[in-house]
C-alpha cells in the first residue's frame, strides 16, 4: 500500500471543488465538475456515478473484453482489459488467489515473467512470489492499497520463492518474510546479496517508474553499490514494504488515457533516505501548528475517469 502526497494534494483539491465532500451529489456538484474541466460520467451513468467505486470493481471477477489500457493515475482510475498474470509459471507463484488481485495491463505480466526470469538466476531464489497487482478491471480495491488501480503496480514479495508448486492453500497459509529492523530504519540478518541484486535488476528496467520500499533498505543500498548508481535513483523509501516491495511502471507508450507521476527528483536520493532514517531513529518533536489530517473520502464512480464506467459495463 502505498500513500501519496501528490495524489492526496489533488484529492483534496477535487474535495474544494466538490465543496463538501462525502456530501451529496447535486447538480451544482456536477456542473463545478465540468467547470474544473475534470471528466464527468454523472450525467450518462445515472444512479451508478454516486456509488463508491470500490464497490462496483471489486464485484467484477473478470476482465473487460477491450483493449489494453489504464485510464487514470495510480490512485484514481481503472483497466481495460485487464490480462491475468497465470497463477503458476517456470519462475513464478501469484498468491492469494483467493484476492483475484493477479491482473493487469500485459505490459505488467510481461514485466513479471522477465523479472521473475532474473530471479531464478540468483542463489537461493528458484523465482518470485508474487502479490497484489490490480483487480480484473483495475479500479479501487475493498480492502487494503490506495494504489494499484490501473494495471501497473505489483507488490513482490521480499521472501526467496523456492518452491513453484505451491497449492492454493499454501500460497493464503504461507507468509512473507520482514527485512527490517529498528522500524525500518535497517536491514535485519535476512537481508542478502541477492535482495540487492533483484532490486537493482527491477528497478533498471525501463518499464520502471517506482519502487518503493522501507527506507533502511534504500540506505543499505545506496552504501552497498559500487557501480552504476542511475537506477537508486527510482527506489523510493516509504511507509510499510518491508514485507514486499512494490514495483510501479510508467504509463506504456501510447496509452493516451493514462497519467503519469511527477519523475522522481534528480539524483540518487540517497541522503533523503538518510535523513527519513534519522527522523526514524531520532523522532523530531511534533509540530503544534501541523493541520490535522484531511478525512478521505472513499471515491464514488464520478471520481474516476470517465471511461471507467465503460471499463465497468464492457462485456
Ligand atoms: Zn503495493
């Protein structure tokens, strides 16, 4: 799961056009949606546009019947067929089969066999386990992940698969492993050469947007390489993810409806890494003029891009 400031900022900017948020949807709500120049599918979906988003995606247990494409960001959107990452492969396991949560744009299947593919390669890993991706038509999730809405987040777990021939109960049963320390400000003893390497290999992709994970394991990295530092640049430390790491790709080339997020900022990143472990380590004392948190509001079909509500009816 993963929480962004970017997103939050733009949805607590929707929130002041909407003017009360969580509050019911009238007419002017419609129209100052029009006014901000942000797609609204009110008025052709009726009823449906006011439901929570969640709801509806995550009663589809299939993919839409269209072509390939993410609508929207990361946080706010949706998938067009969907392609189902196969629960077994030579170097793979999906798990927890039972969260049909093993789908997303082909580009992202296709990014996880060739990963997956480089981790067998490694001593002691046969391949990957691999977790949440999307739902079957992307889109807000039940439980869990503000993210991984239009195809193109993974979570991968940081536990070595070595076996591939898992049951389905043994891939709920089984659990991950945690590689931190000191709340994440370090690496633990199961931290290993090859965790380096499979990140390294992950995030020099040029599929890659993002990789998130917790911060000690940044500045673990950042002080064990010797070489090519280019590709820290796209690991990003975060809350959580010391379980699995969490693999984000840019929209694919040509998928018109789907938005990008900001690059990360030039350079390796590797002293703000540092200093999110001081703060770890050495807690600043709260801010007494800090704003309190914003309520979130959970997204209603008229939130997401209006394609999502084809995404939602296509056969
Ligand atoms: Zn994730």
């Amino acid at each position: 799961m993963v929480r962004h400031p970017i997103r939050l900022t733009a949805a607590a900017a929707l929130c002041a056009v909407l003017a009360a948020c969580g509050g019911a949807r009238t007419t002017q709500t419609k129209a100052a949606l029009a006014q901000a120049d942000l797609p609204t599918i009110g008025a052709s979906m009726g009823v449906l546009s006011t439901k929570e988003a969640k709801q509806l995606f995550g009663a589809k247990s299939a993919a839409s019947g269209q072509s390939p494409a993410p609508y929207g960001s990361y946080a706010k959107g949706c998938l067009a067929g969907g392609a189902q990452l196969p629960e077994t492969g030579p170097t793979w396991q999906a798990m927890r089969l039972s969260r049909n949560r093993n789908w997303g744009h082909p580009e992202t299947v296709a990014y996880l066999r060739d990963l997956s593919a480089k981790a067998a390669q490694l001593p002691g890993w046969s391949g990957l386990y691999i977790g949440d991706m999307s739902q079957p038509r992307g889109g807000p999730m039940l439980t869990g992940h503000a993210s991984h809405q239009i195809g193109l987040d993974a979570d991968i777990w940081l536990r070595p698969a070595e076996n591939l021939q898992l049951s389905r109960k043994a891939r709920e049963q089984l659990s991950s492993i945690s590689l931190r320390r000191a709340n994440g400000a370090f690496t633990n003893d199961q931290w290993t050469p090859q965790h380096h390497a499979l990140l390294k290999a992950a995030a020099s992709d040029p599929r890659v947007a993002r990789i998130f994970i917790f911060p000690g394991a940044k500045v673990k990295m950042c002080n064990d390489e010797k070489g090519d530092r280019a590709w820290l640049r796209k690991i990003r430390p975060w809350y959580g993810h010391h379980y699995h790491f969490h693999v984000r790709l840019a929209c694919p080339r040509g998928a018109t409806g789907c938005v990008d997020q900001a690059a990360p900022p030039a350079g390796d990143g590797c002293a703000d890494a540092q200093a999110w472990v001081n703060n770890i380590l050495n807690p600043p004392p709260p801010d007494p003029d800090a704003p309190p948190p914003k309520p979130r509001r959970e997204l209603v079909l008229a939130d997401l891009p209006a394609q999502c509500a084809g995404v939602l009816t296509a056969q």
